[in-house]
C-alpha cells in the first residue's frame, strides 16, 4: 500500500536541505527542462493492452530461457516469520498509549496534540491538523523553529498559542520567512504501548469480512512478491540490442518525476526548486543524470516483460486488474497503466514460475 505524505507533515516537518539556507537563486547550471508534466497522464504511451504504444519490444531485448528454469519449493509458500511481518505492520496503524494527563510535558515526551495555524490571522493550508490530533515527540519529530520545545511545561488540557518563525527559504511563498501563531491543545501524554491484537473490525478496514480472509490475502501477497523477486533476478539477464527506444526511457522518467512534481505543487514551487530545495539535487537534469542507469534497468525490465507476453500471447483483462484490487485506481492512473503494472508484476511473474521445474 503506498499513501502520499500528508499535507499537514510535509508542511512542519522541515528537511535539512531547507534548514541549510539554501538559496535559489544560487542555482547553477540550470538548463530548460525536456519533461513537461503538467498534463502528466500516467497511461499516456501506452495501448489498450497495457503494451508499448507501436513498438514491438522483441525487437529491443534478448531474453535469458524463462521457460523450464529451476525454483525453490518455498517461492510458492509464505512463512509464519514473514505472514506476522506483515501483521506488524498493519496493527503498527493502529498503535495505542496509555494517555498521561496529570503531569506536565518533559523534554523527550511523546505528545498527541491538536492546533491550527495562521499568519497575520488568516489559516492557511495544511497549518491544521483537523481535530485528528497528532502525535510528536519533543526533541525527536522536526518542527519548524521551537514549536515543539513550547509545549513543555504545559498540563494536557491546556490551549495556548505557539509562536513561530518559518525559514526564509520554506519553499512555499506565502509562508516564507513569515511570523505564524498556532492555537495549540495538549490532548495527551504517551506511555506506555499498549498490545493489540489483529481482529475482525482492522480486517473489515482493509475490505475483508474476518482476520482469516485478511490472512490468506496476504499469503497470496507474499507469495506474489517471491514470484515477483524470482521473476526479477531471472529478467536482470536480459539483454539490450541497441538503445532503449526514447518513448520507453520518457515513460520511466516521467513516471518518476510524477511523484516529485506532486510536491512541489503541494509547497507551490517549480520541479527544479523542489529538486534544490527538498531533494539535494542541483537541479531536475543532474537528478536525472544521477538515476540514468536505474531507469535504464527498469525500462529494460518493462520492455523484457512486454516481450514475454507478446511470444505468449498473454494480455491482462480488466478484470485482472479487479482481481489484483485496483479497480478503484482506473480513474487516477488509465486501465493501461493499470494492466501493465499487473503484467509486470503478477501475471508474468507468475506465468513463468508456474512453468519452472521445482526443487
């Protein structure tokens, strides 16, 4: 499951590269970007099928025997080790603290808090948490200035106002070097953890009726991914003839720099302000250059995949993509995109473990 930062943590928690007084304006280098995403569509470039618009990827890549190859017994098995892993994680979302209310706020004090900001008396956006409260902890979670340092001493209950300066080099506009006031309520101290166990009300939150049918989705998971990671080492043996065709190398870039342009809409600045301020990189071009030989691998594995499912005659169906639980995404990503990132990582993994020789 993948989730998009919040707003709200994007917003206060600031990087190092922000406090390091960047300035933009001493970027170097910079030259006009060939990557335009602003009407970025992540199916643009790809047919009905999910394949390569035009283009015959057997033309592009030798592929290694992928029929017949040996595989461990235990590809087709989850563990225990690894199915509890997984239930970890899950009930990690639903972790809870006994909740301290007769002392004051020490320095290391976990904190679940509420509070909304505002400058020059107007919110602004992502400045609230909501009501939902959120947890920090003093001296560990990164805020802007001394926010959190401001709530020590203060009893849970209290409601009192946290006052704070951004960076002059924030990266959002109207916030930048701005004087801000948050109304600040104290809900709770943390203490200690308290146990939970996975049952029938989380797993209705994930979409299942009981903790069993939650259980066997995520053997089936797990397995998936061990067919998926026996399926990667075999393709890494492919080999390119030529160059990767450009229309496949702009796929992978773009759909890497998505996740970036995302956001750097959210702080309101450029991709390549983003790239300097948030990310290290001098500018979008050298972040590219840096990745080239990462996107080479994954546009040779997009293209070692396509080229299998065109010797098999194999296509992903709509509802494949229903069946893998990604109905719900056809309106953000394309059907194409959809049924290629099936393709490439469970029906073609699957189709050539299925007919390997097991040992």
């Amino acid at each position: 499951m993948n989730k998009k930062l919040s707003a709200i943590l994007i917003l206060l928690l600031i990087s190092a590269f922000v406090l390091s007084g960047c300035n933009l304006s001493t970027l170097g280098g910079k030259k006009e970007q060939d990557y335009d995403l602003s009407n970025y569509f992540a199916s643009d470039g790809l047919d009905t099928d999910g394949f390569f618009n035009g283009l015959t990827a057997s033309d592009y890549v030798e592929l290694p025997e992928y029929k017949g190859v040996k595989i461990s017994a235990s590809v087709f098995e989850a563990s225990e080790d690894d199915l509890n892993s997984q239930i970890e994680s899950i009930l990690a979302e639903y972790t809870t603290y006994e909740e301290i209310t007769d002392r004051a706020v020490e320095d290391g004090d976990s904190v679940n808090i509420d509070y909304v900001g505002r400058v020059d008396g107007v919110e602004f956006e992502g400045g609230s948490t909501g009501g939902m409260g959120t947890d920090v902890t003093i001296g560990v979670t990164n805020y802007i200035d001394d926010f959190l340092e401001q709530l020590i001493g203060h009893f849970p209950g209290d409601r009192f106002d946290v006052e704070v300066t951004f960076p002059a080099t924030y990266g959002v506009d109207s916030l930048n070097g701005k004087d801000a006031v948050f109304d600040v309520t104290i809900n709770h101290i943390n203490g200690e953890e308290l146990d939970i166990e996975l049952n029938d009300d989380i797993a209705k939150d994930y979409g299942f009726d009981s903790v069993d049918a939650l259980k066997e989705d995520i053997r089936t998971w797990l397995i998936n991914q061990q067919k998926s990671d026996f399926f990667t080492e075999l393709i890494t043996q492919s080999e390119i003839k030529g160059e990767i065709p450009k229309q496949v190398m702009d796929f992978v870039i773009r759909s890497d720099l998505s996740d970036y342009q995302y956001y750097a809409d959210m702080y309101g600045v450029s991709l390549d302000e983003f790239m300097y301020n948030y990310a290290g990189y001098e500018n979008v071009d050298v972040y590219i250059e840096n990745n080239k030989q990462a996107y080479e691998t994954t546009a040779k594995a997009f293209l070692a995949v396509q080229a299998i499912a065109e010797k098999e005659n194999i296509k992903v169906t709509d509802m494949n993509v229903s069946d893998a639980g990604l109905s719900d995404y056809v309106e953000t990503y394309g059907m194409p995109y959809l049924k290629q990132y099936v393709m490439q990582t469970i029906t073609i993994p699957a189709f050539v473990t299925d007919n390997a020789v097991i040992e």
